[in-house]
C-alpha cells in the first residue's frame, strides 16, 4: 500500500469498514510511514472532537408549538375530507339531471332545431375548455407542441448568452479550419443543464447508461424529495442531480443528448483556457528540479551536520513542491480529458404542461375562439330558455330530487359533527 | 421494528395526534438537532424540523413497516432542511462567514498565560474550530459528517436515510472528512494554532 493508499482508506479504516487484508496492508504501513502515522493522528483527532458535539435541548416552546401546527394540519385535512364527500354529493346530484336531460330529448323529441343549434355549440365549448370532443383534442395536442416548441426557444435565448455564444464560437473552431490552431491548448469545459421531466427515473437512468456507454464516469449523484406530496397517489415529486464527467470529445454530443430528455429550464456552458497556467506550472517545475539537482550536488560536498540537515530541510522543501505541483498538472489534465456536466433534474406532473398563451398569433387564435365561444354561448343560452320553458313539468321533477339530495348532504354533515 | 411502536403508528395513520407526540417525542431532540446542524441557525432549525415533522404526520399512512421508522423520518428531515437550503442558497452563504479576526486577538492573549491553561484554552479552541470547520463545508458533505461523525448513524443507516447506496456513503463519508481535515489545517496555520 502507497501513501496515497493510505490517505484514500484511512476514514474506512477508522470505521471499520475494511476487509481483513486491505486492514492488515493499513496497519503494516500505519508502522513504516511517519508521514501517513502523522495524517492518521491528525483524522483521529479531528473526529474526537467531532465526536465531542454537545446535544441541544430542544427550544422551550417547540412541543407546543408543534402541536398546534399539526392541529392545525389536522384541521385541514378533515375539512378536505369532508368538502370531497359534498363535492361527491353535489357530482352525483348533477349526474342525475344531466342524465334525465339526455333521457328527456331522447324521448320526448324537442323540437329540431334547437338541438341542432346545441349540438353545434357543444363541440367549440369542448374544444376551448374540456378537450374531450375528437376532433378539438388534435388541435389541442397541436397547440401544446407548438407552445412547447415556443418555450423552447425562448430558453435558449434566454440562458446565458455570453457563454452560449462562446461555446457556440469555439465549438465552430472545433469543427472548422482552425482546429489545429486550438489542437495544443488546454481547455477545461463544464456544462450545467436545468430539466424539468414527467418521468423522472427514465430521464436520470438514461443519462447515466449514456454516460456509460460514452467511457465517461458519475463523480456524485443524488436524488431527493421536493415539495408537497402529490394529492392523486401520494408520491412525492423528486428532484435529482448528477455531477458526470465525459471524455471531452464526447461533450457536446453528451450535452445534446441530455437536453433531449426533458425541457430544459436553463443552461450554462463554460469553457476555461488553462494552457498559459498550465504552461507556466510545466516551467516552475522544471526550475524547481534544476534546484533540486543542485541541492543534491551542494549536498554530497557538505562537511558538517549543520549544514546537512539545513540543504536536507531544503530539499524536501523544494521535493513537496515539486510533488504539489505535479499533482494540479495531473488535476487539469483530468480536468481537461474530461469535461464535466452538472445536470439538475426536476421531477414535474403532466398537468404543469398548461397551455400558455405567449405566442401571439395563438393569442389571436384564442381571442378568436373566445369571441365565437361566446356567441354561441349566448346563443346556447337563448335556446336553453326555450328549451327550460318547454320542459318545465320535468324540472319540477329534477329540483324534488335536488331538494331530497340536499337534505341528504346536510344529515351526513350533522352526523359526522 | 417495536411492536409498541408498530400500534403508535397505526394509531397516527387514523389521525391520532396523542400516539403521534408519543411516538415521535423519541426522535425530536435528534432531529432537532440534525437541522441545527446541517442550518446552522436554531430558527430555521425549528421551522423545518417541524415542517419535517407534519409531512411525517401527513404521510405516515403510507409508512410501510419496510425500513426502520426512524431512518424513514430523519430521511423526511434532512431532505426537508435540504430542500430549505437549495430554495435560500444566497442567504444561506451570508451566513457562511467565520468570525476569524475574534480567533486573531484571543490568540495573543493566549501567549501571555502560563503553559497548562495555555493547552487548556488551545485545545478548547481546536474544537470550535473544527465545528467552524464543519459549518464551512459543502452541504453534502457536512450533511455526510454530521450523520457520521456528530449523530453517529452507521454507515446501512445513512446510505437508508440519503437514499444512496453504500459505496456512495463510503466515499462521500471519506470524502467529507478529508475535505475536513483540509479546512482544519487551513484554518490552523492562518492561526498558527496546532493540535493538542
Ligand atoms: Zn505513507
């Protein structure tokens, strides 16, 4: 076992979370290695006094504060019940007058042209507020795409430009002729991409698969739940974030295929020149390894202990260094081979795909409809009264059940208080 | 699962709200205590602990006997205080701040003492600085280190609670103490305090 080993198991070790041999390997060099004893002391310690955290009593009030929230909480959700057993009444009440309204025009044979005029109003009804009427439910689901196609691009506008344009800018030198100009150079690249999806598991399982498939690795993940519980079955929404890292080469296919999974909220795309940085390390490590051979050769010709152990010192000062800046070189180059993609995926319901009217000549497709609606909702009117008058001995019927459903309601409410 | 607890939480699913205190008054102070932690403020720790608190009183028909019941609740709290935290980031920074210049004079003082109170008062100040160490990492991770560390969860409990499997606890436990560790040297040498 290394040092590095060492440092990367030390807080499994501690744990005990270890199998026999990779503890017995630990322990061996916990023995030989000074520095890595030195770094296991220091993690003890700091975990002791982790440890040493005193407790805090809970706030005086907090019980009774508590409690009259979930009183509270309580209250609510009883009414709630309550409203749906008289929403369920009032349902069933209606049911039944529409039903005996069916039954009489079946039967009774009122006069044609009022349900001709009806029958016509009905459908533009459907389509501008149910959507349940055929063929109004295509031209629904057209208008939903085209606001989703609008939403769209209106994100795309809308995040970022600067960091758009320059990735859009280098991505273009990628592809074009000066390409070589750009071959030398080291460029970090990171991306953040804001989801919303419907179907949360299918969008992260995909990006991760994806991901795999690229050679490219998750570096964290992680979901968790957002929000109020959702009313139909009690799940709760989720939101998700997966930190990955791809090949570089695979970035913005990556990104592409990402965005394509759900509707993207916001994105950012960053691309950072390192090479002058990157450059500059590569000359200082050289400097300090010509120090270091010097040193070396000040070393063999010392002759007192003294002065050994001050070009000893030295030496070992100039090797960490070396050694630290080896490390960030061996950071930026993973860094660059592989860039990195925030994703943060927000688990929505279908519902919130509500149709929004920011496209304008859907505004005046609405505006439109709406007056037509209206028209004929007049006219619907109209020959509703017509309609009411002629069959008013059968209403007479339908309010006697009205009554008796209303009676009925207000028993079950007594007898739940 | 105890079979005391098991009736309580039958009971809570009928809306009972006396076997609801009952069942939870055993894991308040901890859950109390894991938001004031992961907040940092006792307020908000209040707040969103008894937020946790009604969404377990409003879900728990939905417990499933499956896990232990208290992972299952101290997952509804640190996801609550997560979720408080990703909505106030901005604020949440604010607060972020280390009260470094106080830590500068109270060290000179220091000098002058004789040696015992000197490792006294060293080593009391190694500990608030590894608690304003802890305050000073990243939510993930210090959510990592106070489960682990301060909480003393094992590691099936907390891979239960975070809803992440065991090897991402493994790493993200080490992770978080090295990163730790980091701060805490950071912190020393600008101070020029060391371990005792
Ligand atoms: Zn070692």
């Amino acid at each position: 076992m290394d040092c590095r080993d060492f440092d990367e198991k030390i807080s499994l070790y501690i744990d005990n979370q270890l199998d026999n041999i990779e503890k017995k390997e630990f322990e061996l060099h916990l023995l030989e290695c000074d520095e890595c004893r030195k770094e296991y002391d220091e993690m003890i310690k700091i975990l002791k006094f982790t440890g040493e955290t005193e407790e805090e009593e809970l706030p005086e009030n907090y019980k009774l504060s508590l409690r009259s929230k979930l009183e509270k909480e309580k209250k609510k959700e009883k009414s709630k019940v309550l409203n749906w057993r008289v929403l369920s009444t009032v349902a069933a009440a209606l049911f039944v007058v529409v039903v005996s309204y069916g039954f009489i025009i079946n039967n009774f044979g009122i006069n044609n042209i009022n349900q001709q005029s009806m029958d016509d109003a009905a459908p533009e009804i459907g389509k501008d507020y149910s959507g349940d009427v055929g063929n109004s439910q295509e031209q629904m689901n057209k208008s939903m795409k085209f606001t989703a196609k609008a939403k769209d691009s209106q994100n795309m506008t809308l995040t970022s430009d600067k960091d758009l344009a320059n990735g859009e800018f280098t991505e273009s030198l990628r592809n074009g002729d000066l390409s070589i100009e750009n071959a030398g150079k080291k460029i970090i690249k990171s991306g953040q991409i804001n989801l919303e999806s419907t179907e949360f598991d299918v969008t992260y399982d995909s990006i991760i698969n994806n991901v795999k498939n690229n050679n490219g690795y998750i570096e964290s993940s992680g979901t968790s739940f957002y929000g109020h519980i959702k009313a139909d079955d009690g799940e709760q929404l989720r939101s998700g974030n997966v930190f990955l890292r791809v090949p570089e080469e695979k970035f913005y296919s990556t990104l592409d295929f990402i965005k394509s999974l759900g509707e993207v909220k916001s994105q950012q795309l960053n691309e950072r020149d390192i090479s002058e940085s990157y450059l500059d390390t590569e000359n200082y490590i050289k400097n300090l390894e010509v120090q270091e051979k010097r040193l070396r050769e000040i070393l063999e010709k010392a002759n007192n202990v003294d002065e050994i152990l001050r070009v000893e010192n030295e030496l070992r000062r100039v090797r960490t260094e070396i050694d630290n800046n080896n490390q960030t070189l061996k950071n930026w180059d993973s860094l660059v081979n592989y860039s990195s993609i925030t994703v943060n995926i927000l688990e929505v319901k279908d519902e919130n795909q509500v149709i929004k009217l920011d496209d304008e000549g859907l505004l005046l497709k609405g505006k439109k409809g709406f007056i037509s609606t209206i028209n004929k909702l007049i006219n619907f009117v109209e020959n509703t009264l017509v309609f009411l008058m002629t069959i008013a001995p059968v209403l007479i019927i339908i309010a006697i059940i009205l009554i008796l459903a209303l009676i009925f309601i207000r028993r079950h409410l007594k007898q739940k208080q | 699962m105890a079979d005391n607890e098991r009736k309580l939480i039958k009971k809570c699913a009928k809306g009972d709200l006396d076997a609801f205190e009952d069942l939870i008054s055993k894991y308040e102070k901890k859950a109390y205590n894991i938001a004031l932690k992961i907040l940092k403020n006792p307020e908000d720790a209040m707040d969103i602990s008894q937020e946790a608190f009604i969404k377990v009183y409003k879900s728990i028909k939905k417990f499933k006997f499956q896990s232990s019941f208290s992972t299952w609740l101290y997952r509804i709290v640190t996801n609550t205080c997560m979720d408080f935290l990703r909505k106030n980031k901005l604020q949440v920074y604010s607060l972020d701040n280390p009260i470094k210049t106080d830590d500068g004079e109270i060290e000179r003082e220091v000098k002058d003492n004789s040696n015992s109170t000197e490792e006294m008062y060293e080593k009391k100040m190694t500990k608030e600085l590894v608690h304003q160490s802890i305050d000073k990492l990243d939510e993930i991770h210090r959510v990592a280190i106070i489960l682990r560390d301060i909480e003393g969860f094992s590691y099936q409990e907390i891979s239960e609670i975070l809803g992440c499997t065991m090897g991402t606890v493994k790493s993200r436990i080490s992770r978080a103490r090295s990163s730790l560790k980091e701060i805490i040297l950071e912190e020393m040498e600008q101070n020029d305090i060391s371990i005792v």
